[in-house]
C-alpha cells in the first residue's frame, strides 16, 4: 500500500538527524574547551613582602677551560685594536674569544701570559687595566664569558641552550626566554641539573610556591641543566580530546551528507 505520508516520514528524519548534528556540534566544541594554563607561586594569597630574597649579586670566579672576550677602549685606539682582534695576536686566542688554560693563564698583547683564573670578571678587567697603562691611555676593559651556558629541555615552547654572558639568570628568566613552560607541564616539580666540581647535585623547584625566591637555585649557574616534565595524565587528556574531536567532524560531514541527499530525494 502507498505511503499516504511520505514527506512526513522524511521530515521526520531530516529533524532527527538535524538534532542529532547539533547534538554533534556540541560534543565538538566541548572537546576545543580551552586547557588551563596553571599559574606560578599560588602561595601568594595576597600583597606581601618577602625577606630573605636571594641576592643577585653573585659573582663566579675565573676557571680553567673558560673562554672569555675581551674589549679594551682607550685613547689609544690603534692599540686597542690588537685587543679586540686576539685570533691575529695570539696563539692561544680563538676568533671566538681568550680560553683560560690549563695552567689559569691567557696570553695578552703586551702584557703575556697573565693569570686569570681564580679571578672575577670586575677583578681581570681591573687587572688588564693597570697593565695597559703604559701603553694606552684610559683604558677600559670588559670582560665577558662566552661558553658559560645553561640548558633547558622538556615542556617549554622553546627548548634551548642559552648562553650567558654574565655570572647568572634567574630560573624565571631562563624559562621565559624558552617561551614558557607549555599547557603540559608539571610547574611543581622543575629539576635542575648542577656542576659543583665532580659532583652532580640535583634540585626539585617548585614554581607553584613563592619559597623559591628565598632558594639558593633561584639563580641558574653555568651548565646548568633545567628539564621541564610533562604531565603524562594531562597529555593523554589532551590527545583523546584530540581524537574525539577529529571523530566527530568526520560524523558530522557523513549526517550533512545524508541530509543533503535525503533533501533532494524528498524533492
């Protein structure tokens, strides 16, 4: 017998699949819920002053296998030259900088070999300084480290070594310059890494507590390593949220599908 309803029927279940596409559509943008970023020191409940912050007046001294630039400006600047172009004076100067051998030695232009290690930067610019002063006048000496580096590994933005030029960078800052820690990272647990003469220390920092302000490894030091972990738990989250959304497109496109031909068949 003929269907005395047939575009009845099919209104039908072009509505029920329209529901069910919007039903799709919200499982969809459900599973795109932005992930939340997590936040540092949640131990600072309100305005504060914290005691006892650690200093950033540190200085690290001259050490064997160092390698350091030096640029020299005075009045004198045809000697300064020789300076600040050591590979051309020196055999023991690279085009990158002066390396501080074995014996704690670099080998100046005018002054030879002159002991550097032990010393602070300030103290081997002040140094080179008064040696030069027969030879230039006013000179002023820099001093620079150039293969003092820390290294940053895991759930950053930016994994990295970064150099540093100076004595130290705050954790804070190094992380920074790697982009920040990703959506994935355990902010709790950062391990650090430290050199301290043939030994290897490791630290857990927490991020999520203000103590590290007062912590002796606030500062990274030279070679130091940071490794960020990621939160395993979270990530699979992540993915399956990935999938899921992946999944539901495709459905999604199918229903469209049919009710693109269901509507020209019912036409």
């Amino acid at each position: 017998m003929k269907n005395k309803y047939p575009h009845s029927v099919s209104g039908k279940c072009i509505l029920y699949i329209n529901v069910l596409l919007i039903y799709i559509a919200i499982l969809s943008l459900s599973s795109c819920k932005v992930t939340s970023q997590g936040s540092y020191f949640k131990t600072l409940q309100k305005d504060t002053t914290l005691q006892n912050f650690v200093s950033n007046d540190y200085e690290s001294k001259i050490i064997k296998g160092d390698k350091i630039s030096i640029s020299v400006s005075s009045l004198s600047p045809s000697e300064d030259a020789f300076f600040n172009n050591p590979a051309s004076t020196s055999s023991l100067a690279t085009t990158a900088g002066y390396l501080v051998q074995q014996d704690g030695t670099i080998l100046l232009h005018r002054l030879g070999a002159i002991v550097a290690e032990g010393l602070t930067r300030k103290e081997l610019s002040k140094k080179i300084e008064n040696g030069l002063l027969p030879y230039t006048k006013e000179p002023i000496v820099t001093v620079n480290y150039l293969n003092h580096k820390i290294t940053i590994l895991g759930e950053v933005s930016k994994p990295q070594v970064l150099n540093m030029p100076e004595e130290q960078i705050s954790i804070i800052d190094a992380l920074v310059l790697s982009g920040d820690v990703t959506p994935n990272a355990i902010r709790n647990n950062i391990t650090v890494i430290r050199e301290e003469g043939n030994q290897k220390k490791v630290k857990h920092i927490n991020l999520e507590d203000h103590s590290i302000f007062t912590s002796s490894w606030y500062y990274a030091k030279p070679n130091d390593i940071i490794i960020v972990a990621a939160d395993n738990v979270k990530y699979v989250k992540e993915e399956n949220k990935k999938k899921l959304q992946t999944n539901l497109s495709l459905v999604a496109s199918v229903v469209s599908l049919v009710i693109i031909i269901l509507s020209r068949i019912i036409k």
